[in-house]
C-alpha cells in the first residue's frame, strides 16, 4: 500500500510539473487532471501489487 502511496504522489508531482513548464503557469485544469491521473495510476498498481 505504502508503494502504492508513494507511485501516486510521485505521478501527481510530475504531473504538475511538467504541465507547468509546458504552459508556463499552473492551471487549476491539469492539477486536477494530475490528481485524477494520480489516482488511476496508485489504484493499478496497488491492483497489480495485490496480483503479483
């Protein structure tokens, strides 16, 4: 779960990062989508955790 955790922090900080060097300022929009994608990403791979 803590790696989970840790995955899912990680993708949203990239997330916003990267969407804020590439529109040089940080829009409400992809913060949330990072946080949304974030998500997705931490609940596969506690999935795949779990599995495997």
């Amino acid at each position: 779960m803590f790696q989970a955790l840790i995955f899912a922090i990680t993708i949203f900080i990239g997330w916003v990062i990267f969407d804020g060097i590439k529109h040089k300022k940080i829009i409400i929009e992809n913060v949330w989508a990072g946080l949304v994608a974030a998500i997705i990403a931490g609940v596969f791979w506690y999935i795949l955790f779990i599995i495997f």
